[in-house]
C-alpha cells in the first residue's frame, strides 16, 4: 500500500474520489522497506534494486494492493516517492499516461464511477443473491455450454485479423499424391 512513513502524506491533500485503503499490510508495519526515491537507483545499483524487488514481492500477496495502486495514480503529490502496489514512480507516471490516453482527461472521474458502480451490483448481490433455481441454471449452462466467451475487444479482433491474414499468406502444404503401380 504506501511506501511512505505516513506522516510524509499528512500535509498533501488527497483526492475524496478514491478512498485510501485501510487494511492492515506490510507497508504499515514495516514502512522503510517500501522508502524509496527516483535518485536512489543511481547510488546504491545493486543494494536498491535489491530493496526494490523486496518491497515488490511483498506488494504481490497483499490483498489492498489494487486499491492501494488506484489511489497512488489518483493522488500523484502524495505518492512522489516510495513503492506503491509494486510499482515506483516512474513506473506510476507511466501508468498515468497510459491511463489519460485509454480513459481521457478525465479519467480519474472515470474510474471513481467504474469502482462506484461495483460496489453497487456486488452490494446488490449480497442482499439479492440467486435463489436456488436461478444458481441451477447457471450451473447447468455452465456445464453444457462452457464459461461465458469473453467480449472481443480491439485489440483481439486486430489479433485476429493478423493471424487470418498470416494464414491466408502462408503457402499450403500439400501431399504428393501416391503414385499408381
């Protein structure tokens, strides 16, 4: 979750949008393995991509750690320095970047209305859950017909189509046909 010693985020301003993540991790119980700036990587070479890699294997059970990655990319004053869900800060502005490209400028906006959205159906699944009937069904579908397929998105459909057309291009092999006695 944060690399920082908390106290360090206490004076900036984080964003209402996004909540910061409460649970208990590694980070709050050992915060200076997750201490780490962009101008360390030139003076210690082995030692902090040591540390880093340390704070990285920790962030990958943590169970806050996509939330803990959404808040660092939403509040970027806070998270300057330090690890955050396995990720530096170089690697966080990328990630905004790469965000602001897919989503927009208003991307924050974005997301804080994607993660609203689903805690409002897993909500409604908790009090509305499938009556025995219902979940039947969806076993036996499931059962005959297999998972459900998975949308095709832009970038399957471009891989497909390349694939097709490679097909199409490759010379096909045939066999000799036997010779008659």
């Amino acid at each position: 979750m944060s690399g920082i010693v908390k106290a360090s985020t206490d004076h900036v301003p984080s964003d209402p949008r996004l909540p910061f993540p409460t649970a208990q991790t590694r980070c709050h119980s050992e915060p200076s393995r997750f201490d780490f700036a962009n101008g360390d990587r030139t003076a210690g070479g082995k030692e902090t991509r040591q540390r880093i890699e340390e704070a990285r294997t920790a962030c990958a059970g943590c169970p806050a750690a996509t939330d803990c990655l959404l808040w660092a990319l939403v509040n970027e004053q806070a998270t300057r320095v330090g690890i955050w869900a396995a990720t530096t800060p170089r690697e966080r502005d990328t990630l905004r970047k790469r965000v602001a490209v897919r989503l927009g400028p208003e991307w924050v906006d974005v997301l804080a209305n994607q993660i609203k959205a689903r805690h409002g159906r897993a909500a409604a699944a908790r009090t509305n859950p499938l009556t025995v009937a219902q979940a039947r069904i969806v076993c036996l579908e499931h059962e005959r017909n297999g998972p459900m397929p998975r949308p095709i998105t832009p970038r399957r459909q471009r891989r497909n189509r390349d694939r097709l057309a490679a097909a199409s291009k490759a010379p096909r092999r045939t066999r000799p046909l036997a010779e008659a006695p």
